[in-house]
C-alpha cells in the first residue's frame, strides 16, 4: 500500500500552486504554475491538470485554499468561490477535500460554498497560522508576485487587525506590492532622472519584475507570466521597457542609468514595505528579539528589511521539513504548504 499522503492547493489569480506532504508532515513536492485565471476557468482546469501529473500515489486528502475568487472573471467573490470549489471537486472526485475557511478550519465544499465570506482570500492566515504555532513570536510577511501580507504573531496566535481583503487593506496587513507582476507606475509617480525629477507616465509598460532583473535580485524561475510587452526577460529588454516609462528609448542612456534607475524603484518598494512592518510593529506586541518571518517568491527585500528593523531573520523553508530544494519551494508557496501540513489530521 502506497504511504498516506496530503496535497494543499492554493488557488490564485495568477498562479496555481500544490504542495504534496506526508502523513509524517515532511514535504515531497511543491509546483508552481502560472494560471491567469482572468482569462477563463479553463485556464485553471488545465493549471490543476498539470500539476495532478506530479501528485505521487497514496495522496487521500487534499486541502484547497484560494484568492482567484478575486479575479474579474466572476461577478463578485461569493461566486467565484462557489465556481472554484466546483472546479476542485469536478477534477476529485473521489478524494477527500477540505475547503479552508481560516479561523473556522476546514470544511466540506457542499458547506464552504455557504461561507464564502470565509473562504475567500483566506490563504494568508494558514501560512501565517502555521507559522505561529512553530515561533512564539515573529513579523511574518510574505512576498509574492502580486501582494504583501504584513502580521505579528505572538502567543501561538496571529494578532491580524483584519480579516477581509478591505479590512487587511485599511490595516496595511495587506500591501498590493509584489516582486514581479506590480506595475511600475504603483511603485512611484515620479522619478530622478537625468538631473530631474521625472513623472512617469501611467501605463503598463514595465513591472518590477523588469526592476529586479535590472538589480540582478530577481530568482531565475520568479517570472513565469509574460513581460509587459510580451518580449524577452533579458536586462537589455528590461531596460527597454523602464526606460518607455519614461517616454524614452533605452538607448537614450546607458546600461548605468538604467539599473540605477531600477535601484530607486527598488528602494521605493522596501520603502512601502517598511512602513507597513513599522506601523505592525507599532502595535508593541512583539520584542526587539522577535525575527521577521519571510516567505514567498520576493523574499530577498525581506531578508533587508530584516537588517533595517534590525531584527534577525529567519527563512519560512527554516520552519518545515523536506529536501532542501522542496522546503525552497515550500517558502515561495507558502499558503500551499501550509494548507498540506494543517491538512494532515484531517478536519
């Protein structure tokens, strides 16, 4: 009989993400896949089907949680909800699945579709929560493409403000900043340039994806959408398209120029994230001893913002178990990780 396993799915907007633990809650696999879901459910089914050829036998249960409810595809959140549920439960039949539903744990898809309000977006609160019950006390944040979330845990607990996507908004527990696919114009208005200060123009010419590559910070493997222009992921081409944000042509200026532009751009992100882990940590739940926590695909800025706050730093793959290359990707996918491991005893 093939060993008892558990897979976490996390269903996103733009990327699907599984992670595959055993019983003994040690991690076997963890996939990335890219699954812009705001062109079609399809996108999804296709996602969900490529990454089943990777699920090793004897996996029984399967924890799903989700934020693509979000995407424009559907009319509001309660039917995206219901819509990918039933995407999960179609390409399962026959298995075991637990809706996460946050502090509520995890239910039964047939009851999760009556509270979507639980459901949706929920992925955040079970890589925090798991890592709460593994630290007494941390600031976890975790960086991904697309968005910041930005919690202090203490006392086995995650000590979030809020609890929706509004709410986490208001908060700055969520910060709409990611490593790769924010556009450039969210990062800053206006630019030093030439001598300078130069507005840039409000169009989705270059995304900080461009300005890590640019930095030489970017992973290898962080960038799996297209480029803004739908061109080449190479510094040259990078620095093609930051220079359209400023109405110039990338040979205007050199190589220099550019990366030092994109070092501004950089700065002005950690900047934003800064002051999101300041105002957390403003609340005086945590010690001076208490680490920064990071996980996901950018966590190379939370690993300096560490060293700013002058705090330690300890790596979200630190808190789990597995080969070293899976526990990597364990912290670029946390809520997926996390979702496989709390799924473990059932629910």
């Amino acid at each position: 009989m093939p060993e008892h396993h558990v897979a976490g799915w996390d269903l996103g907007g733009a990327h699907l993400k599984l992670a595959v633990a055993t019983g003994d809650g040690d991690l076997l696999e963890v996939v990335q896949l890219p699954c812009p879901l705001w062109q079609g459910l399809d996108r999804l089914e296709r996602a969900i089907g490529e990454a089943r050829a990777r699920l090793p036998e004897g996996v029984e249960r399967h924890g799903v949680t989700m934020t693509g409810e979000l995407v424009d595809l559907f009319p509001n959140r309660a039917k995206g909800v219901g819509q990918l549920i039933d995407v999960m439960t179609g390409a399962f039949p026959d298995s075991e699945l637990g809706i996460y539903c946050g502090r509520a744990g995890f239910l039964a898809p047939g009851d999760a579709v009556g509270q979507p309000e639980a459901v949706a977006s929920a992925n955040w609160l079970a890589s925090a929560g798991l890592t709460a019950g593994r630290l007494d006390q941390a600031l976890f944040m975790d960086l991904g493409s697309t968005t910041t979330d930005v919690l202090p845990l203490s006392g086995g607990a995650v000590r979030a403000r809020g609890m929706t996507d509004a709410e986490r908004l208001v908060s700055e527990e969520l910060i709409y900043t990611g490593a790769t696919r924010t556009p450039v114009m969210a990062v800053a208005e206006a630019v030093p340039f030439g001598g300078d200060c130069q507005r840039v123009m409000a169009e989705h010419f270059a995304t900080m994806a461009d300005v890590h590559r640019l930095t030489g910070r970017l992973p290898e493997d962080a960038d799996q959408h297209p480029a803004a222009d739908g061109g080449a992921k190479s510094a040259e081409a990078s620095a093609r398209r930051l220079a359209r944000m400023l109405g110039r042509d990338r040979e205007s200026a050199g190589m220099a120029e550019w990366r030092r532009l994109a070092g501004y751009l950089a700065e002005r992100q950690l900047r934003t994230l800064q002051d999101a882990a300041e105002r957390a940590l403003s609340r005086g739940l945590l010690s001076d001893q208490a680490p920064l926590v990071g996980a996901g695909i950018g966590r190379f800025l939370l690993a300096d913002l560490a060293a700013r706050l002058k705090r330690p730093y300890r790596d979200f793959a630190e808190l789990v178990t597995g080969a070293e290359a899976v526990r990597e990707g364990a912290a670029c996918c946390a809520p997926a990780a996390a979702v496989a491991l709390l799924s473990i005893d059932g629910w």
